[in-house]
C-alpha cells in the first residue's frame, strides 16, 4: 500500500498550521522519530498511527479497500 499522498497530506497540513515535528509528536503520541520518518519516506505508517496524526491536525482520515481479482 502507498502512503504517499496521506503522508503528503498530514506534512503540508502541519506546515500549514505552522506546527513542528517536535509539536505533533507530542499532540498526536506518536514518536518524534517515527514521524520523521514517514515524512521522509523512510517508513510506512499504521492505520492507527495515520488516525493520531490526523486527529492533531483535524484531519479526517478515509481509507478504501480495493478486491483485486487475479489474473485468468
């Protein structure tokens, strides 16, 4: 799964609100280096780690499911 355009999301909403790295860490309760590293693209966040960031920033967060059929 892509997480890049969440993770572009929750970045340029963060800067937006002019809020640092160090600041939605401690909002959200996610670690100041694994945010840094999602925002890097470094690492791929948890569902549950995309809704604290999202929640801090006043985000709502949708998330789709696709069946993919295989191939015949």
């Amino acid at each position: 799964m892509h997480f890049n355009t969440l993770i572009l999301a929750i970045k340029e909403r963060r800067k937006m609100l002019n809020v640092s790295q160090e600041a939605l860490a401690d909002i959200s309760g996610v670690g100041l280096r694994t945010l840094k590293q999602f925002e890097s693209g470094k690492n791929n966040p948890t569902a549950e780690t995309l809704s604290k960031l999202g929640d801090a920033l006043g985000l709502e967060l949708t998330f789709q499911i696709k069946k993919i059929e295989p191939n015949q």
